[in-house]
C-alpha cells in the first residue's frame, strides 16, 4: 500500500484546480447545495463541459473518446473534485460509465468497443442494469429470464425487477438465461439490449422516499442482434462479475471524503442539539472517525491496485459492506441526537445516495432523516450484506464454502423448487 504521491502530480492536481476555478459558477458550496430542482439539469451541463475538456471518464483511451489520463490523473482529479463537492461525471453514469462501459471495455470486442464507447460519452446511450428478478437477487445465478436465438436475434422474455433509473435509460444490459440445460452459473448470457422497442414494458416503483428511483421491466418477445452478447455466449457470469467488481469497487479512492464530512455535520449537530457532551455520543464519534480512518486506509489500498491495473476483485466487498454498514449507524446515531425532532418528515431526499450525502447538503434534522431511511438499501444493492459476508469469507479468506442446496443443470434445480 502506498501512502504518498510522486511528487509530479501537483503539476496535475494544480492543472484540475484552475479547471474548477474557471468552469465551476461562482460562489460554488457542493453539488448539495444547488438547489434539487435545479440539480439534474446542472449536472448535464457539467457533463458536456467535462466531455469538452477531455474529463469525462477520464482515463478511458482518446482513442475512444475519453480522458487519455492514466490512472494517477484520474484518482488526483476524483480527489480534487471530491473535496469541492464536484460530481465526476453525469446522473446516470454509475451504469453507463463505471459499469457497462468499464466492462465494454474490458470484454468487448473491437466493433462493441468503437460502437458503443462513443455513445456512452456522447450521451446518446444511457443505461440501466437488468440483472434482479423477483426469484433471484442474491442468488442471482438462478435467473429465469431467457433468450432464445431466432436467426440472427435473440428473442427474450422475463421480468427483470429493482432496475435503477430503468425510466430515463435507452439501453439495458441484460442477464438472461441461454442454455436451460447445464448448471446454473453455465448457461447464462450478458446482452446489450435497446429499451426503445414494444417488447420491453417499464413499470416504476416508488421508494420510502417517495423517489421513483427503480421500476419493474418485463420482456415479451423483446428483441436484440445475436452479435450484442458481451463477453461470449454463456459466458455471462464471468462478465456479470466483472461489472459487480466495479459496481462495489468504484469510488473506494475518495469515498473517505465523503463520509469525512458527513462526520463533520454529525459533529455540528450533536453540538446544535446540547449533546455534544453526552459520553455515549463522543464515544459514537470516537468510533465514527476510526471507521472513516479504515476507510481512507482502504481506499488506499484500492488505489494501489487501480495504479498497477489490476481490475476490483473481491476483496470490494470488503469496502462494500463496511461502508453500507457504518453508514447505518451513523445515520442512526443522528436520528438518536435529534430526538423527537426526527419525526418531522424527510428533507432533500434527493442530496442524500445510499452513501455520504452530496457536499454542500444543508445540515438539518430532516436531511438526516432522508439518509437515515436511504441508508437502509445501500446494505441490500449490489449484494446484500450476508451475501458480501459469503463473498469475504470464501473468495478472499479461503474458507469452506457453504452447502449449496441446489445441484445439477438449471433446469432440474426448477423442478425442484416447485
Ligand atoms: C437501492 C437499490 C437499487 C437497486 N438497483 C438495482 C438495479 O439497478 N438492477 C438490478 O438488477 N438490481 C438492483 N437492485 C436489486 C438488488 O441487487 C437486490 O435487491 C439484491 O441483490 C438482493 O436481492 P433480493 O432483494 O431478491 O433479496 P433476497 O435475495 O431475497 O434476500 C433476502 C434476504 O436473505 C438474505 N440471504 C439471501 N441469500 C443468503 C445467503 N446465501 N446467506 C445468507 N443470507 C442470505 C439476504 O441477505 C437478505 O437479507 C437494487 C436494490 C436496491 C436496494
């Protein structure tokens, strides 16, 4: 683990400083701090204006369109943004960049490549990720939605479910099922599926607060070109995991940051509310910065190995289900300083993701509301808690696995279910 910078990254870091100071609008406090009617809007133009100065995923090749940076310019600029608050790319590029477009780059082939990189950045692709269903999220390799070849397409049918941001998304990548008669993990198959078509029907879900954050897709004889598997047919698991790698992976390097000022603000409350004094609030807060220290020790650890190119293996799950965890109990806490001041309803629900809230979010009781009740799926997406627990404990420890209940090709193990 490295705990320092060459020293030729200030020349870089003071080159993103005169970027910020220069693009950002004036009196810039955080992301948290534009107005939330304003914020989707004033994202897609900070978008445009990364992708115009080569900023947009930053470290993907020029050849492709993106950044040319190497790996060190780009954690130097996440750190740089990070610490104004400044978003590192557009709303719903977690799927479009981080996950499939990572993975594109990873496993596609060279037309995948030139075909579909271009259109993430320009925006012309936004995605969304198919792979929950009603029967298996944490055993996700028991997936039933399947595809069956029809000449030179495939024909799917299924129901996907918990699709995040399915509503604003043209394209899905999809998990289904391929080959019925090999076991479960064998015949699955990752595609690159268009939303715009009659055979895919997007049903929203309302969460707890009340953002219409996922939705429901169901597939009826919905259609893509054979050549849209990524990664080879049956051969979806491998790139499925891949994608889970930099699901849980991403932002390891500065999430600290994060967390760091979330930390601050429940420092300034505990002061506002008297409770600053209270032991058992100053031993939380003890606790609560060792655990962002561990996290900033881990993102450096993440580092390390981002530096040396070595794809997120997994031991993100490390980093997964500590932070989703800590972020229970800090949120918790708040929710314990407030007191009966907790009960007056949510605030800017949007400010508050599944982790640290957006810097410049205001501090208020209500804020802490929203995070407390967004805390709670962010120990449930991307793997559950228990299943990171299983993922730590066999692939990163070594130990046995746990028995497997079901055996034999997919679809025996169907007929054993019902
Ligand atoms: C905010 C949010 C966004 C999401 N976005 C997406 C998305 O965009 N696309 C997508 O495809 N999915 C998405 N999901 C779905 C998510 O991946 C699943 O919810 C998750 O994998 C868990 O699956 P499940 O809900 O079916 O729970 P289940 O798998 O039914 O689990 C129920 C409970 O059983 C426990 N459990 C299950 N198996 C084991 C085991 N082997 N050992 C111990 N305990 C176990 C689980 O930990 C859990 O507590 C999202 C979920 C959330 C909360």
């Amino acid at each position: 683990m490295d705990l320092t910078y060459p020293a030729v990254t200030d020349t870089f870091r003071a080159k993103i400083n005169t970027f910020l100071d220069d693009n950002l609008p004036d009196g810039w406090a955080g992301i948290g701090a534009v107005p939330a009617a304003e914020r989707y809007d004033f994202q897609m133009d900070w978008r445009r204006t990364l992708k115009a100065n080569s900023l947009l995923a930053a470290n993907w090749p020029a050849e492709y369109g993106g950044g040319g940076l190497t790996h060190l310019e780009m954690v130097v600029m996440y750190e740089e943004f990070a610490k104004r608050g400044v978003p590192t790319s557009g709303p719903n590029d977690g799927f479009s960049i981080s996950m499939v477009g990572n993975t594109i780059l990873h496993w596609g082939s060279d037309e995948q490549k030139a075909h579909y990189i271009p259109r993430i950045l320009d925006g012309t692709d936004i995605w969304c990720q198919g792979y929950s269903e009603p029967d298996s999220g944490s055993d996700l390799a028991n997936l039933g939605c399947k595809a069956v070849l029809d000449g030179d397409e495939w024909v799917v049918n299924g129901q996907k479910i918990w699709t995040s941001s399915g509503h604003t998304a043209n394209m899905i990548f999809v998990l289904a099922r391929t080959d019925q008669d090999v076991t479960k993990h064998a015949g699955i198959s990752f595609l690159l599926m268009s939303m715009e078509q009659p055979g895919v029907e997007i049903r929203p879900i309302t969460n707890i607060v009340r953002q219409d954050h996922f939705n429901e897709v169901f597939f009826t004889d919905a259609r893509c070109p054979k050549d849209n598997v990524l990664g080879g047919v049956n051969n979806g698991w491998a790139v499925g995991n891949t994608l889970l790698g930099f699901e849980r992976g991403v932002g390891a390097t500065v999430q600290s940051l994060g967390f760091r000022a979330e930390l601050d603000q429940f420092i300034e409350l505990a002061r506002d509310n008297g409770k600053l004094d209270d032991p058992m609030v100053r031993q939380d807060i003890a606790y609560f910065h060792t655990c962002v220290e561990i996290m900033r020790y881990r993102g450096m650890q993440a580092l390390t190995r981002f530096l040396k190119g070595q794809a997120p293996g997994p031991e993100s799950s490390i980093g997964k289900l500590f932070w989703s965890e800590y972020h229970l109990k800090i949120t918790e806490a708040a929710m314990n300083v407030a007191g009966m001041k907790a009960t007056i309803g949510f605030g800017d629900e949007d400010a508050r993701g599944l982790g640290p809230p957006a810097i410049g979010t205001e501090n208020t009781v209500p804020n802490w509301m929203a995070s407390f009740m967004i805390a709670r799926p962010g120990t449930i997406y991307a793997g559950t808690s228990q299943v990171q627990r299983n993922i730590v404990g066999e692939r990163v420890l070594g130990l046995p696995k746990e028995p497997r209940a079901d055996s034999g090709t997919w679809k025996e193990s169907q007929a054993n279910y019902s």
